[in-house]
C-alpha cells in the first residue's frame, strides 16, 4: 500500500527516471539532502535552532564551545609541549552547520590560553553551499584569526597539524538500508509509483551489492556479534554506514599529528543490530519534530541514522587512526566542568534572573541522559611523533 504522504517532487521523478525508475536509499538519502539544487543541505533550506528543524549542542548556547575548547586547549597545548614543528594548529570542523561552533570555540579559547590564539587557524569543510553562504555570515565576524574553507581531497594535499571536530555530522551520511527477509538479504531501494497521474515513493528489494556482501562476510568480526542477530522477525531492516571508511582513511592523510573528535548518535553494536530493533535507527526531522515516514516531504527534511560504536572504532583503526577512548556526552561535559557552571548562577541577581534560567535549561538539556547528553564522544589520535600523548579531560571523573 502506497504512503499518501510520500508525494514524489518534480525534481526527485527526474533523478530517480534517469537511473531507470528505481535507485538504492544510500542514492535517495545523498539526493534529499545533497542534491546541489534541491537538496536539503546544499540549498540552505535546514534551519538549526530552537525555532528551526532540530537543535544541536552549539545551537542552544556557547557554553558547548566553552566546555570543548577546554580539552581542545588541551590539546593544542600537548602539540606544543611536544616540540612539533607546525607553524601554524588548524582547527578543522567537518560539517560546520551554521558556523557559531567554530566562533564561540575561539572565543573561549582566547579566554582559556590568549597566547594560542596567534597560532590557531580554523578551516572549514563543507561541501554545500548553501550551508557555506551561511557559515560566511557567521565566520567572517570573526577577528584576529586565519579562517578558510576547504575540502578533504586539498586538505590531503597540503596536510596539517591540529585537532578535528565532526559535530553530528557523520549520521548525516548517506547509509545503506539491508533488508532480511525468508533468510535472504536485500538492498533496500526506493522506487516511482504512479497513481492517478501523481507519483509517489516507494521501497523496493534490490539485489545487494558486492560491498553488502563482504560486509556481512566480515560482520561478526568487526561488530563483535552474531549478525543479523537471532530471533530477528521476518522481515527485519537495519543500517550500514559505508563511507565511513573511505571517510577515516581520507581523514587520516589529513592530519600529520592530531587528535579527531566525533559527537553523534551512536550506541553498542548488541543494541543496534537488536532483534528488537526491526526498523533500524533511521529518522526524519522536520520543525523540531522527529518522523520514522522518512519518504515524506522529501528534500524538505533532516535525514539521520545512529553510528555503531564498534564499527566506527575498527574503521577507525584500521585506517591509520589510535583510539582514545569514548563517553556519553552529559559524562563528557561533567568532567569538563558543566556543574561549576550551573553552581555560577547561583550568584546571579535578580535583574538577571531570567537569563540565568534560561541558561540553566540549556546546560541541563546538554547532559540529559534522555536527548543530547546521550551523544557519544569519540575520540582518535594521529601520531607521528614518537613525543606525543594526548590528554584526554572529558574522559575523566566529573567535576563535582
């Protein structure tokens, strides 16, 4: 039975009618949300924000950025101790949604250890441009400090030394969907149906590619599980993140010496790939409002799917990457001092009252065990000196 709500856009018929009527979900994700001119990144048209179409941990306020730059600070420092010889620290953000990361962090960071700042350049690495256009009115504020946009494949060119920030980004990309039906799998696709004159999206079975299949060769092994799990029904539909592995080997020739620090949805491979977990972890976000019909409105919403910790671990290191360690980010945040920033506003006045609230709601919303504090940081090491070794603050106890 066709979705009603899955209307197919005018835009959307024309791509998938050039591919011969049908097209992977890896290929619908990357066109709703990449397609240069419709796409839901690449035409500007995602609003991030209490108003807009989801909040991230920089959106709500910059005390994000405060409690970052304080590991990133340590790091940079730990770069320099080292005695690397960089002119220049680069910090790198993939994905840099509206730009107001990269800003608070070094205004923090001019707080925390001002003599740093003269050695700090920031480089963004966005692909769309109607997210760069954005950026540019948020980053070209920003005085006193080398700023550029670039992307990974130039980076790889001319690499450098510093730290790397993907901020709930890596959910972003385009998955996989495997379908498991009468012990066979399948390649979830989407497909025109057209009704009445009107077409419509739908999900069809298509024969799995090759990388499918050596993913599921290797699947035990790399997810430290029995994969598909036991007890699945019969018609049971998970995620692969495929690019992540290109993704980690590119980034590893970015860096010369570094540290790598990803914050997304992720969780335990024995929790996602749960016979439970039927549909996957795939979701639709739109006006603050999180949808599974994930081919409704296509090209006007958010498309996201969790991270498999165990996954993304091994792909990191075998593509040149040492990790660090990881933690849930409300733990994360704790260690790096949020609850000195909550006891600070017990010293507000009056006056300032309902500023103070405000930003108690946005502290506690970034350590909610139930929303963001849920986030996994992971974080990597790129290492070519026999001299350098990474403190890791955010994995510490909390600061009480």
């Amino acid at each position: 039975m066709i979705d009603p709500t899955a209307r197919c856009p005018q835009w959307l018929i024309d791509r998938i009618g050039d591919n011969g009527g049908s097209i992977s979900f890896y290929k619908y994700m990357d066109l709703v949300l990449n397609d240069p001119e419709n796409g839901f990144y690449s035409t500007g048209k995602l609003n991030i924000g209490n108003n807009g179409d989801f909040c991230t941990s920089p959106s709500l306020s910059n005390d994000f950025a405060r409690l970052l730059a304080i590991q990133v600070v340590d790091w940079l420092l730990d770069l320099e101790k080292s005695g690397i010889d960089s002119e220049l620290f680069s910090i790198i953000e993939i994905g840099p949604g509206e730009g107001t990361l990269l800003r608070d962090l070094i205004a923090a960071i001019a707080e925390i250890a001002p003599a740093l700042t003269n050695k700090i350049e920031l480089i963004l690495v966005e692909l769309n441009e109607g997210m760069r256009r954005r950026q540019k009115k948020i980053v070209n504020n920003v005085d006193g400090i080398n700023y550029r946009w670039s992307n990974i494949d130039d980076l790889i060119l001319s690499p450098v030394t510093g730290v790397v920030i993907a901020n709930e980004v890596l959910d972003a990309f385009p998955v996989e969907r495997l379908v498991f039906c009468n012990n066979n799998v399948f390649r979830q696709g989407v497909s025109l149906k057209k009704i009445n004159n009107e077409y419509f999206l739908e999900l069809i079975d298509l024969k799995p590619t090759s990388e499918i299949i050596k993913f599921l060769k290797e699947s035990n092994s790399l997810l430290k599980i029995d994969f598909p799990p036991k007890d699945i029904c019969n018609r049971w539909v998970t995620e692969w993140h495929c690019d992540l592995p290109s993704w980690f080997r590119k980034l590893s020739k970015v860096l010369i010496n570094g540290s790598l620090l990803v914050v997304d949805y992720a969780m335990e491979s024995k929790r996602y790939y749960n016979a439970m977990r039927k549909d996957g972890t795939l979701i639709s976000y739109r006006n603050q409002e999180a949808n599974s019909n994930f081919l409704k409105d296509a090209g006007l919403c958010d498309l996201t799917a969790h991270l498999c910790i165990e996954s993304t671990i091994n792909y990191a290191l075998t593509n040149g990457w040492k990790f660090m360690g990881e933690t849930r980010q409300g733990q994360a945040l704790l260690a790096l001092g949020l609850s000195n920033f909550l006891y600070s506003l017990q010293k507000t006045s009056s006056n300032d009252l309902s500023a103070a609230l405000n930003r108690r709601e946005s502290l506690l919303r970034l350590v909610d065990p139930m929303g963001l504090g849920d986030f996994r940081w992971l974080a990597f090491q790129k290492d070519n000196s026999d001299n350098l070794l990474f403190g890791n603050r955010f994995l510490e106890e909390p600061i009480s």
